[in-house]
C-alpha cells in the first residue's frame, strides 16, 4: 500500500483517532484540524471527517484558515500564520481541545524565495550543482525562519493561564537532497527529522522531560503514548499497549529509497533505542510476540471485523476533568508524501 490516506482511510468504517478521545467528552468542539494548504489533496477533507474532526480550516475550506501570510516570494503560508490560526482557536473554547495542524512553509519546490539569503553564501559543501545547492539553501532559510516563529509560538503559548502540550514534529529531510540520496547509506538518515513534546506553565507537566536514552529513537506512532507519559496521564488499554511496544520496538517504520515518491517495497526498518537497524528476524522474543499482537491489532482497524471497536480499547475512562489539557499536534511538512 503506497498512501494510505487514498487507499485506506476512504474505504474505512470507523477509523480511529487520537482526537476521537477529546470528542468523547466535549463532542463537536472536542478537535479542530488545520492544512495550510488545500483540502482535496490526498482525500484530505474527507478522511478529517472520518477521523471525527468537526472542523477541517484549508486555504479552500469554507470559511478558510484566517491567517494566510507569505514571507518574501514564498507561494506557502508561513509557519507564523499557521501558529497563529491555532493561538485563535484555543482562545474560542473554555474546555480541553485536540487541535491539529499541518504547516507548509518548507514544503518543495525550493525557488529561491526568500530575500537577503544568508545561506547562499554560507554553504560551501562541494560536488552540488547549483540547481540542488539553491535548492538546500532556501530549504535551509526556511527552517531558520521556523526556529524563530516556533519560538515565538511557545513563548504565547506560555503566557496562556491554560494547560497546554504540544507534539512537533517532521515527516523527513526534503528530496532536493539528491546527491545525498543516490546512496543508500543515507536513507535512514534522510528520514531521520526533529521532534518536541512540551508543555506550558499552565501545565503540570511543564519542565517535565522524558528520559532522552529511551526517546532519543522513536516513530510518530508512539508519539500520543509519549504526550500522555510526559503529563502523566490516564491512558486507555490501546495507549497501555503502545507503551509496552514502544519498550520493546523503540523504532520503527517503512522508509522510501532515493529522493522520495511512492513506492512498492513495504518492508520495515526497525531501530533499537541507540538508532541502530534491527533485522526483524533478530528482535528479541519479547519484541517478535509484540510486533505480530501490533499486526493483529492493525489487521483488525483496517481490514478485518473491527472487533476493538466494539470494546473498551480505544476508550478513556470517563470521568469530569480527565482530559483537562490542551493537545496540539504540529505536523511540520517538508515533502509531497
């Protein structure tokens, strides 16, 4: 399966979702999605609905994203703009939400679009042809910018006297990184991206740091178990579950070879908590009898009965209160996939 969002999600009954928690007990003001970009793309508009999100706000949604400022020459909606939608929404709820955001600032193509380029001076790396070191350095601009607007995000997010956790992160490097790319040695490399869960003041779990030998390595799957591990949460039996995978599979995930796209090979590259690959066939037992009840859980949201739907797995225990904090997830695009 190549894209799981056009192949999958569509043809899913009762696809689950982190935000499906908040729904639960604030129902259609629970979780609120943002895309800088526009809703048709990968059955985006369609599959947020599935996922259970009231709201799904895109550059072509109606009403759309309010704010949609550009930097310089830039065709995409800068981060500043997108983190400024989310501080709009959590000012519009009283009660706990689950927001979700995609950003597209760094996304490809790379055209030079940013005046007064530091980087194209900066970067000396030899064998690049101009086309793929113009390329990186605009990328490189880009993400500067980002340092600086994600800063001033969580410095606003501070200043709020609600409870508030974020989960960035990165899909992967961009594909201009060609000459990199034509060796395999780099792939894991090229995959590998940046990511924080933070919370604010307001938190309780503010200042609260998980132990860096056990998330130095890690898969976005295993990110809400995180979240709900740093603020010291109740967490639902799927949640327990992902907790003992992420100890004994700290990493893992299907990688696309060379410089991104689709393609056919779904093998999985697994990683041990120090980054190093791990052939499935040498996981510890305890790892192995993991991974198949993960397959099994897998098979049965996507193509079997959906028997856990009908249970408690994937459910919170209710009580007044029990989600009382503030979830946005930043999903900080740099590719087409």
């Amino acid at each position: 399966m190549q894209s799981m969002y056009q192949e999958l999600v569509p043809h899913q009954k009762n696809p689950f979702s982190w935000n499906q928690i908040w729904n639960a007990e604030y129902d259609k003001t629970g979780s609120t999605a943002f895309h800088s970009y526009y809703k048709n793309m990968y059955l985006r508009d369609a599959n947020y609905k599935k996922f259970g999100f009231n709201k799904f706000y895109t550059l072509d949604s109606k009403p759309a994203i309010t704010h949609q400022d550009r930097t310089d020459n830039s065709p995409y909606v800068n981060d500043a703009a997108s983190y400024q939608n989310i501080i709009d929404q959590l000012n519009t709820e009283e009660h706990p939400q689950f927001l979700q955001l995609v950003t597209m600032q760094n996304h490809m193509t790379y055209d030079n679009w940013y005046f007064n380029n530091q980087f194209n001076q900066a970067n000396v790396t030899e064998n690049l042809n101009d086309y793929e070191r113009g390329q990186i350095n605009t990328y490189a601009k880009g993400v500067s910018i980002t340092d600086q607007a994600t800063i001033d995000f969580l410095n606003q997010l501070n200043a709020m006297d609600k409870p508030i956790t974020v989960i960035f992160y990165g899909d992967h490097l961009p594909s201009s990184y060609q000459t990199a790319a034509e060796d395999k040695n780099n792939t894991l490399a090229l995959h590998q991206t940046d990511y924080f869960i933070w919370s604010n003041q307001a938190s309780a779990s503010a200042e609260v740091k998980l132990d860096a030998s056990a998330t130095a390595y890690t898969s976005p799957n295993y990110f809400m178990e995180m979240a709900a591990e740093h603020m010291n949460a109740k967490v639902s039996p799927y949640l327990a579950f992902l907790t003992q995978a992420r100890t004994d599979i700290p990493s893992f995930e299907r990688l696309v070879l060379g410089a991104g796209g689709f393609t056919t090979d779904t093998s999985t590259t697994y990683l041990d908590r120090n980054g190093n690959t791990v052939k499935r066939k040498n996981l510890s037992k305890q790892a192995k009898n993991t991974l198949n009840d993960y397959e099994l859980i897998q098979y049965d949201m996507t193509a079997g009965k959906g028997y856990l739907t009908g249970t408690d797995f994937f459910k919170m225990k209710q009580t007044t209160g029990s989600h009382s904090t503030n979830v946005h997830r930043v999903q900080h695009k740099s590719n087409t996939e």
